[in-house]
C-alpha cells in the first residue's frame, strides 16, 4: 500500500514539476517574442524620410498591426489569438511620442503588454482554469541597429 501512495506522490509530483516547467518556457518564450515584436513595429513604423530630417516619429497605426501580426505568427496564435497552450490572450501595444517621464523629449518608446492564460495538467486535475500571466515590456527607438 505505501508503494501505491508513493508511486500516486511521484506521479503527482512530476505533473505539478512539468507544469512549472511549461509555464516558465512559455513566459520566457512570449517575453522574447514580445520584445521582438516591438523592435519590429518600431522599425516598421518610422517614415524613413521624417528620420532623415531628424524626426522620429512612429505611426500608431502601423506599430500595432506590425507587432500584432509578429506576435501572432511567432506565436503560431489563430486570430483570437489563442492556441493549444495560451487562451484568453490580449497583446495590448500603446506608442508614446517623446513622452519619457525620466528623459523628457529624447526618443519615442513602445510599451506592449500581454495578458494570457496557460493551460496545464495540474490545474485540470483540480478543477481550475488555465495560470495566468502578465507580460510588460518597453522598447525605446535606438537610434542605430546592429
């Protein structure tokens, strides 16, 4: 009987260790591609000519589509932006024009954040939904790229 507990402990164990595991590789996975993301909107969305004259400014527009579409594929994320692993995701982009609060009219930055729910085994097997998780990520535009 003790061999039947421990093998129903070890077994549990696993699932709740596979567990952490898939949800700390998915946070890492959409923090990279969110970051990715943004660079990409940022490098979209500025009018090369305005950037010759010393301009920067990024069209909202085109820096949400832009990262948005980045994300969902880099993701492979259907148009509800949902797949195997993530639901109820919304991947929110904001486009803040010389506003820095720390360096007042130096460059203009994206902030994109994700919120998301992973699916698991564990939280299946006690009759709860998905973990949350929320992503944060600012890029500022550089003014060289390597």
């Amino acid at each position: 009987m003790k061999t039947l507990w421990a093998m129903l402990g070890a077994l549990l164990l696993s699932i709740i260790i596979l567990d952490l595991g898939m949800v700390y590789i998915t946070y890492d996975k959409i923090c990279k591609v969110t970051e990715q993301a943004l660079d990409s909107a940022i490098t979209a969305a500025i009018n090369p000519e305005d950037a010759c004259l010393g301009r920067i400014n990024i069209d909202p527009a085109s820096a949400r589509d832009t990262a948005l579409s980045y994300f969902r594929d880099n993701l492979n994320l259907d148009t509800n932006l949902e797949n195997g692993i993530l639901k109820s995701t919304r991947f929110i982009v904001s486009v803040y024009q010389d506003t820095d609060p720390q360096h007042t009219g130096t460059r203009p930055y994206l902030e994109g954040q994700v919120f998301a729910k992973v699916t698991v085994i564990s939280p299946k097997l006690f009759n709860s939904g998905a973990v949350p998780i929320t992503i944060k990520k600012t890029i500022f535009h550089r003014s060289t790229y390597k």
